[in-house]
C-alpha cells in the first residue's frame, strides 16, 4: 500500500494532491524550483527538496533529479499533477524500472495514448467514430495538400506529439496550409523534440465534450459523465460545466459506454479523461485521450461525490472500483472558471509579477483551488492559471449566480486576470440559454461585450460617484443651515 507519495509538481494541483494524501494519512514530498522556494506546496507537504532552476527544463522536467529524490525521500509512489511529466511515457517507464508506484495508466498505455495516429487506430478497431482525416502520418506538405482537398477545407494540421492546444493550426486553402505545415512542424519539434503530422476535417460549430473515465487493474471500467469545455481560447479551455446542456440520458449512456470501449482499447488504467467533438448535427467524434488528473476535475467531483485524487491512489494500490455503472448518479450542476492571470485585451498575454493581496471566494456550494495568498508571485515561467473556482447548484441557474457572486468576490492585486470576461460570457445570453461552441468568443464577440461592459461600469461608477458627490454637498449645505439657524434661535433667545 502506497505510504509515501512524492508530487512532481507545483502550484493549486500539488496542494489539491496534499489534501487527499493528508486525509489519507500518506506522507507527501514536494519538490521545488528557485522560483517555488515560499510557495504553499512546499510548506503545506511532509517533506520538500530543491530541484533546480526556474526553467522547466532544469526542475520539473528533470527526470533523473525528480528520481533522485523520490529515492532519497523514501517516497514509494508518485503523482505527477497535470502538464510537466504527467504524459510523459518515458517518466513513467523510468518510475515502473525503479518500483516506484506511478499514479496513472502504464507507460504502454501512455505511449499509446500520446500517439495520436496510433489512439486512432485503436479507436477505429474498436469502433469508436472519430474524425475524418489521413489514415496515417503525413509525409510531406504536398501529401497533406492532397488529403485536405479530398476531404474538403478548412481542415486542422495536427502535430501528433502536441497537448494543450499547442501544435494545431486551422487552414482554409493550400497557400495556408503551406505556411502553416512549417509552423507545426516546428512547435511539435520544439516541445517534444520531434514532429509527425496529420490532417483531420475541421468541423464547424462544435462543442468540445470530455467523458471522465475510470479503469482498474482488473479490467472494471466505468465513465463519471460528461463535462462540456466548449468556451476556450486558442483551443485552451476557459470555462466547464457538467452536464452538458446538449446531452440527454440516453446520450450520456451511448457515449458513455463507447469511452468505457476506448479504456479497453488501448488498455487504460486509472483516471483518465475520453476527449470528443459534437458536430452541429449531433455527431460525436473521438479526438483523443488525456492519459492523466484533468484541470477540471473539481466539477465532477462536485456531481458525483468521489474524491477523483483518492480513487486515483486506491486504483494505484490495486484496488477494484468500489461502484458499478449503476451506482453511479449525478447530482445537481457544476461550473468551473480557470483563473489566469492575462490580458484580454492583449490576446490573452501573460499577466505577471507579485501579488500583494489577494481575496478567495467562500460560500456555501463554492470551491477554489488556488496557490495564491498575500504576498504571492505569478512567476513568469509556468501556466497563467492561478485558480481553478467551482460552483455547485442543484439548477444551472444556481449555479450561474453563485458563481457571478464569487467572480465579484474574487479579488487579486497586481497582475491582470480573465475575471471579468468570465463575468460577461456567464451574464451573455448565449451562454445562459447554453448555445456553446469551440469558436464561442469570436462567434459571439464576447470581447467587445467585455470592452462595452468596462465603459458601461465606468460609467455607472462615474454618475455614482457624481450623485454621492451631490449628496455629500446637499448634506453640509443643511447642517451649514442648521447651524446659522441654531445660532440665530440662540441669539435671540439671549437678547
């Protein structure tokens, strides 16, 4: 049974780890950059060991020094968060060498997972619908060229080694896809050091809808329902919510039991998420597999009442899932804003630099996972998300308003933030009667709403301040009259 677990990572998901391990009774082991030396996962951990340098390269994605230390500390398992080694076939592979429990599917498993052309392949055999596009790996710019115009622009050129909306490009002609071909080319060498390309249809309208799965090491499979991320920027995901507005139980069932198909396809095991587009007619494709802890997990958690970290380890330890299918149920809704510190304005550019204060949204049905506190540092070498806030209702609409509050609650000085585009997109009427889609802020110029709603509250705040300003001066002109009226009466009650 796992009693030590080292975390290989940084931020809210290292102390969202922390707490399930402390309630667990399991010792904990941190690990730290320069740039981390006062941050909370290092106090709020059993242990913490300095790993290296601000940049990645030389602290959280040192494989040999995070394996120093897992075996120096004792640490007998490890959970590596999301983004850094959390895919990374290789880390996992060096962990199994080593007996060291990794909190995840298998590195052949990850592997399969990581290569997009081959967790096709795998889906297709298990017939598994997924998107148009090149049966295999592109060779060449002119193979590629081919294929799209056999299945029509536009068309998404896709590194298979990309993650996180990096190494896509949407093309509407050849002389686009030209340029663009380089351009992934090199994204895809630059993050992993290698490139293989394919060319899928680019559907138009779609919603982007996740299935949470869940596999044990003895074959038991099941899905914890549906989350929609559809409202992104740069295919990066901003808001979620679970369920969807678009998907009814016998959707949920159908789909469901194809992601259960998809964890046997490629032998999953663990917690893991089934990633697909829904097309304007109602058409799901498989797209790929998150071979790991999802940012969005909370609102599941928030539905289904698992501890999705816990689950995780007792997988990890061998354990069979304590639930089948049918026990499974879904309680109320839940929403999920990232929190990061950018500019809007700047398309989305980092926002960085201190934070001398700082207010966490509280209340009942609200939940923030974040590694700020006063006096904390945004630092400029890792993910703008700062805070992942969650809100449940037993209603959409509750859940809504409960989060506006807390957006208007949330308070953090220094750095610009996406806060108060969430406001907008949750107050749009498009997004309260849940017309979502991939393209939603565009779709719907929810930046120019921002950019009018910030004039309209400059404006409110400025006849506010005229109005109190009027008020302030009416209240000293009457007791200036009081007074000369008072001093009259006693003038001539002296006289």
């Amino acid at each position: 049974m796992i009693e030590k677990v080292l975390i290989a990572n940084r931020g809210e998901i290292a102390l969202r780890v922390i707490r399930t391990c402390q309630a667990l009774g399991i010792q904990t082991v941190a690990v730290y950059s320069d740039e981390d030396y006062n941050s909370l996962h290092v106090k709020k951990a059993t242990e913490a060991y300095h790993i290296g340098e601000a940049a990645p390269a030389k602290s959280y994605l040192n494989q040999e020094k995070i394996l120093e230390v897992m075996l120096s500390s004792g640490a007998d398992a490890v959970h590596p968060g999301y983004g850094f080694l959390s895919e990374n076939d290789e880390f996992a592979d060096l962990c199994e060498k080593n007996k060291i429990n990794f909190i995840g599917p298998t590195s052949a498993s990850m592997n399969l997972c990581g290569d997009k052309m081959e967790c096709k392949a795998a889906m297709l055999k298990a017939n598994v619908p997924t998107v148009p596009g090149s049966p295999g790996l592109v060779k060449d710019v002119e193979e590629s060229e081919k294929i799209a115009n056999d299945i029509g622009y536009p068309v998404l050129l896709k590194s298979v080694y990309g993650g996180g909306g990096r190494g896509i490009r949407l093309v509407n002609n050849d002389t686009e896809l030209h340029q663009a071909f380089e351009s992934v080319t090199g994204e895809s060498i630059a993050a992993v050091g290698k490139s293989a390309i394919i060319v899928e249809k680019f559907l138009q309208k779609t919603r982007h809808i996740e299935y949470q799965m869940a596999r044990d090491k003895h074959g038991n499979a099941v899905h914890l329902f549906e989350r929609e991320c559809s409202i992104q920027r740069r295919n990066q995901k901003l808001i979620e919510q679970t369920p969807s507005p678009v998907v009814d139980s016998e959707t949920r069932e159908r789909i469901g039991d194809l992601v259960v198909k998809a964890s046997e396809a490629v032998d999953y095991t663990n917690l893991g998420t089934a990633e697909f587009l829904r097309s304007d007619d109602g058409e799901f494709y498989f797209i790929e597999i998150n071979a790991r802890l999802q940012v969005e997990h909370p609102i599941t958690e928030m539905v289904s009442g698992l501890d999705l970290v816990k689950l995780q380890i007792d997988i990890a330890n061998g354990e069979p899932l304590p639930f089948k299918q049918s026990d499974l149920k879904m309680n109320g809704y839940a929403i999920e804003c990232r929190i990061n510190a950018e500019d809007t304005f700047l398309d989305f550019a980092p926002s960085t630099g201190p934070v001398p204060d700082v207010t966490i949204p509280a209340g009942p049905s609200v939940r923030c996972d974040t590694y700020l506190y006063p006096g904390s540092t945004v630092s400029p070498f890792y993910d703008s998300l700062m805070a992942k806030l969650c809100t449940w209702g037993q209603t959409f609409e509750e859940s809504r308003t409960r989060m506006l509050t807390a957006l208007d609650d949330f308070y953090i000085e220094g750095v610009e933030t996406s806060i108060p585009l969430y406001k907008t997109i949750l107050q749009s009427k498009e997004y309260k009667s849940g017309q979502l889609s991939t393209d939603f802020l565009k779709r719907y110029g929810m930046i120019e709403k921002l950019e009018q709603d910030l004039k309209d509250e400059k404006s409110e705040k400025s006849k506010a301040a005229i109005a109190a300003a009027i008020i302030h001066s009416e209240y000293f002109k009457s007791l200036v009259q009081n007074r000369q009226q008072n001093n009259s009466n006693w003038k001539n009650r002296m006289s």
